[in-house]
C-alpha cells in the first residue's frame, strides 16, 4: 500500500502498544513517516527510541493521536481534550493509496462469524481477501499485494473515533447493551456504530437490520439501503448441508451473508456449494463433543444475555452454565426458554445477580466454577434417561474474574468435557 503524499507531512502519536498500535508503528516506520512518537502507560521499553520525553507537549503538537481500540477516554484524562485529534488504525488504511475496496462489520453480537462467512464465501467463489480489525489481525498488516477486498471487523471502540473510515460495504448486524462501561451510555455506544456509513457515497452499499433502519434515514446518510429480507433467506436455507450454519444461531448472519452475495451477482448454486464447507469459530456455539446422547456446545464468546438469548433458541433438554462478570444493565428474559432448560448451573464472581435473575423460574444449582459444573451436569444427566440432552456453556458475561479471556473459559470448558464425560 502506497500513502499519499500529504500524510508524510503529518505528526502521529500511537498511544497504546498492545498488538494494534505495534501493527501502526511498525506501519509508520515502513512508510517512513518520520514525525511520530509512541506512548504506552505500562509498556516503557517498547520502541524507546520513539518514547517522547514529554507527553503533554507532544500531544499538543501532533496532527493525530492513533489510539488503541481499549483505551477508553472517560478513564483516561490527559486524553480527553485532544478528542477531535483521536483516530484509529483503520482511519489509517483508508488514508492509503491503492487500498483494495472494503466491507466493514459491526454490531453487537456475530461480527466475527459474518466475517468469516464473508472470507469464506469471497474466497470460494474466486475472490482475493484479507481478513483484518478487531477480528485478530491489525487491518495495517495487509500486505503489499493486490487484493478484490479487505474485509474488517469494527468494534465500536474503533467507530467511535473514526473520521476518514469510508467502506464501499458496510454492514451494521444489530444493536443491543453492551460496553456501557466504555461508551458511558448506550446513546453513544449506537452513535459510534452509525459511523460505519458518515463518509459513505451514493455508490456505497449500507447493509443494515430492519430494527435500525428508521435512524439511518433520519441521519440522512446517503449510500444505499439495503435491508436483508430472511424470507428470502430461508427460501434457500434447507438447501444448505451444514448443521451449525442452518441452527438458529445463524439465521440473522446468514441472511446478511445471502444478501451481499446478491449485490456481488454470486449464482444460488455457488453460494450453497461455498456455504457447505463452512466451519464455525472456536467458542461460537461450537458442538465439540457428543458422547452417551449428550451434545456439548462451547458458547463462551456468549458474553451478553442477547449473545446468550440466541444459543438457548432452538434447543430443547438444556443444561446451561450460566455466569461470570455481567454486563451494565444486562437483563435475561428466561420466560419463552423455560420449558427447555432443565437446570442452569451458575458460576464465577456475581453469582447472586444471576441468581436474582432465573430465581422462581429455573432449578438451579450453585456451582461456582466450571470444573464443579461439569462434575454435577453429568451426575443430573443420569438421572434423565431415554432423551437428548445438550450441555451448554453460554454464561452471558464476561470472563474477566475467572480466566483473562474467553477464550481460556472455553477452552477449559472443553478439557473438563473430554475429561469427564465417558
């Protein structure tokens, strides 16, 4: 990727040395930008020689602060008045020349299985994809290689501070609470979203739920609306032999994923073929085991009662691990799952918040942590015999108290599973 000359005349400070703002200093140091500094509060021995001795000053002189997508300015206050300064990685790509066309995606929950979907299927049907953002490769090691489409992920970390991201797709999935914490109010956690169409063109495409399309007329935003239609979806849908992309879970990705393969001309027969050998994500609803009439399904990336909500719909038998670090506001609607959920077993550091919220409506045990759980799940399970059963860990919260990601829940999910289950 070439940049365009007036960016070497800029000043940059990449605060935050994490995997982002390595991939941005890394970026400048290749385009010779010789005008930048970086900073990291914890992170002193990182890149020394581009450690400014004074940072007041130098974030008073720089044209632009590019800001790691987990730092948050209502924690941080040496930042805050320099907001209109803030931009991110991704601003970065589309202030390059020669960049390929793009498709951003975001929302609350299936950002990362859309843009695997959408990696997938480009990628079957002859198309050349880098796969970058929030989704674990900084959008900034695109290398310097011709390519149809760069597909990113955005946090709405990312939209907040965005000023020159300008997508020719942008696809907006659906909105619940969530990074309260961050944003400070959900009004604003949906303004950062929205932002994935300011720039857009006449000639761009905005891809957008049903439920959200009401405010983006009234923002006046000008690309074409495109509101993915699930009946056309389902017409389709008992065509495709992949059980973990016909689950319920999928219905709302895969009818976004139908509709852009619309727009790109893509023939039904080469979209069913693509969509056959799909595998889901690691931690996304992931049925890892079936033994003794029993599914196990690993839905720790599940950090939210919405996240959530979707794994229990479709299920019947249910024992679901439930727990962790919740959510601001976070509230579960237990009513129209209740018939199908034989016991929850609650984990992690609030217990008594999940426990006020399934109290009087589902048998419960206290578990504490996974181990324990899963030890109780198997021994209840006997005691239903001649039926399916699905263990699920789907704990609508985060991790945070327990394992450092959820990831490592997961994956330790699994190991007791494996390890018990015979």
């Amino acid at each position: 990727m070439l940049l365009m000359p007036k960016i070497k005349e800029l000043s940059f400070l990449v605060y935050g040395l994490g995997t982002t703002g390595r991939s941005v200093a890394k970026f400048l140091i290749k385009n010779k930008i010789k005008k930048f500094n970086v900073w990291d509060d914890k992170e002193k021995n990182s890149l020394k020689n581009y450690r400014p001795k004074n940072l007041l000053q130098v974030l008073n002189q720089v044209d632009f602060i590019v800001l790691s997508p987990g730092i948050s300015l209502l924690k941080n206050k040496n930042l805050r008045k320099f907001k209109k300064k803030i931009i991110t990685d991704i601003d970065l790509f589309y202030l390059t020349k020669n960049r390929p066309k793009s498709i951003v995606v975001t929302g609350t929950n299936g950002k990362s299985t859309t843009c695997k979907l959408l990696e997938h299927l480009l990628k079957k049907n002859k198309y050349k994809i880098f796969l970058g953002g929030n989704i674990g490769t900084p959008i900034l090691n695109l290398k310097d290689q011709k390519k149809n489409f760069a597909i990113i992920e955005a946090s709405s970390f990312q939209l907040s501070h965005s000023k020159f991201i300008c997508p020719n797709y942008a696809i907006f999935l659906n909105f619940s609470n969530d990074h309260l914490d961050w944003h400070g109010s959900k009004k604003s956690y949906l303004n950062s979203k929205f932002r994935i169409f300011r720039l857009q063109n006449k000639n761009h495409y905005a891809l957008i739920n049903k439920n959200l399309r009401n405010i983006f007329r009234k923002k006046n935003f000008v690309s074409k609306l495109i509101l993915p239609r699930e009946k056309d979806y389902e017409n389709i849908k008992f065509k495709i032999k992949n059980d973990y992309l016909t689950s319920n879970i999928n219905y709302e990705n895969m009818s976004f994923i139908y509709t852009f393969s619309k727009l790109m001309r893509i023939k039904d027969e080469n979209f069913i073929k693509s969509m056959k050998s799909f595998k889901g994500l690691s931690h996304r609803f992931e049925i890892f085991l079936k033994r003794n009439g029993i599914t196990f399904i690993n839905d720790s990336k599940a950090t939210s009662f919405k996240a959530t909500d979707l794994a229990l719909t479709g299920l019947k038998n249910i024992y679901w691990i439930l727990g962790g670090l919740p959510k601001e506001g976070d509230r579960i609607t237990i009513s129209k799952h209740k018939k199908n959920i034989i016991k929850c077993y609650l984990i992690g550091k609030d217990i008594k918040f999940f426990k006020n919220q399934i109290k009087n409506k589902l048998v419960f045990s206290i578990t504490k942590n996974l181990k324990n759980s899963v030890i109780k799940i198997l021994k209840d399970c006997k005691l239903k015999k001649n039926i399916s059963k699905f263990v699920l860990l789907s704990p609508a919260s985060a991790s945070f108290y327990q394992f450092p990601n959820f990831e490592q829940r997961g994956e330790e999910f699994k190991r007791l599973c494996n390890k018990y289950a015979k």
